[in-house]
C-alpha cells in the first residue's frame, strides 16, 4: 500500500476524517460543560428567594423612614431639643432670654460718657502708621500724630444757655470749626505716643466744653 500509486489518495482521505472527528469530539465536550455550568448557575438562582418588587420596597423605605418620628408624636413625654429655641423666637427673645427692650436698657447702661457728658463712641480717632527707617529717628515725623473729630450736635447743651454756650465754644476753637461739616476737628502730637496724645485732646475737649458753660453762665449771671 504505501509504494502503490493508489494508497497516497486512500490514507490522505482517512487521516483527516480522522482528525475532523476528534476536532468534533473536543468541542462537543467543551460545550457539554459550559451547558451543565449554565444550567448549575440557574438552578442556583432559583433556589434563591426573589427580590421585593418596587412597591413593597418603597413601602419599606417608608416605615423605616417614619417610624421614628411616628414614635415620637405619639409619645407624649417626648421633648425636642429645640422647644426653647423657637419658644425664645414666638416670644421675641433673642438666645439669652433677652427682649430687644432689655437690649435697649443694657445698652444705655453700658455706655461711657466724659466728665463733660460726651459720649465717648461719639469720638472719632485717626492716626496714620508710617514704616520703619533703617537709620535714626526710625520713624516718621507725623508718626505719632492723632486726630480727633466731634459732632457740635453730640455735645449736650444747656437747655436755656445752650446758643450762649455754642457760641463761645465756637469762638475758643476758632478756625478748628468745620462749618460744613458742623464738626469740631483737633490734633496733637506733642508727646512721643499716640496713647498720650489721645489723652490730651480728650482732656482738651472736656476743657472746652467746660470753660465755655462756665463762662455762658457768668455772662447769664451779670445780664441779671
């Protein structure tokens, strides 16, 4: 057989209905087992409990979600947190338990006033910072002025001598009038601080204020 000329066309033909047939077998058997694997994996699904639908799921949600406040309503001894919190804002009271009266009264009390009757939040300060120098005097020559301005209506007047007592403030302070403004306008530097300076045209303003009520009632006293 193999010297024949025949045999060539008879063992080409066997050979590879041969090897087709085991080409055949190895897959059969592949799918065979991803099959039985398929077929595993659905068996275990339903053997599985079914997810809730949708309804049951929101309904669920729901009590989970309400059931604590559902508690709380019907529980009569039940106090929330922030009862004095909204209480204070029915009454009108702030966090501390105060009215906006109470607020007012506080702080009229807490205000300072000068000897003269000058409230002290009625001055208004003003000074300027300069950088240091690298050679002496270190500062700059306006460093240490202050500058004070004052309303003439925040002074508190005599009530029968007040025009007489305006008058002779505005003649003492003389061109530091701002007429304009109807302001008072001072500034000192004649210390080397600017809490001394400060000091100073407090006290000076006092001396104004005072002198001239002095000399408004002097004048009152010799028209008589």
């Amino acid at each position: 057989l193999q010297t024949g000329p025949h045999c060539t066309q008879l063992v080409v033909p066997l050979c590879t209905s041969v090897a087709s047939s085991s080409v055949d077998a190895a897959s059969y058997l592949q799918q065979k087992r991803s099959i039985s694997s398929i077929s595993s994996k659905f068996s275990d699904r339903k053997s599985c409990p079914s997810p809730p639908s949708s309804s049951s799921s929101y309904a669920a949600l729901r009590n989970m979600v309400t059931s604590p406040f559902q508690a709380q309503s019907n529980d009569t001894s039940y106090v929330s947190p922030y009862s004095d919190f909204f209480a204070n804002i029915e009454a009108g009271r702030t966090s501390l338990g105060t009215t906006g009266e109470m607020e007012q009264k506080i702080s009229k009390l807490s205000v300072q006033k000068l000897d003269c009757g000058i409230c002290e939040s009625d001055l208004r300060f003003r000074t300027t910072s300069y950088g240091r120098f690298a050679l002496p005097p270190y500062v700059a020559p306006g460093e240490h002025r202050v500058t004070v301005t004052l309303s003439i209506d925040a002074i508190p007047w005599h009530a029968e001598r007040g025009e007489a007592e305006k008058e002779i403030l505005l003649q003492i302070v003389g061109s530091r009038y701002n007429p304009e403004k109807n302001e008072l306008k001072l500034s000192s530097e004649k210390f080397g601080s600017r809490i001394e300076n400060k000091r100073y045209l407090v006290g000076m303003i006092e001396k104004i204020v005072s002198n001239s009520r002095e000399l408004a009632t002097e004048f009152a006293k010799e028209d008589l």
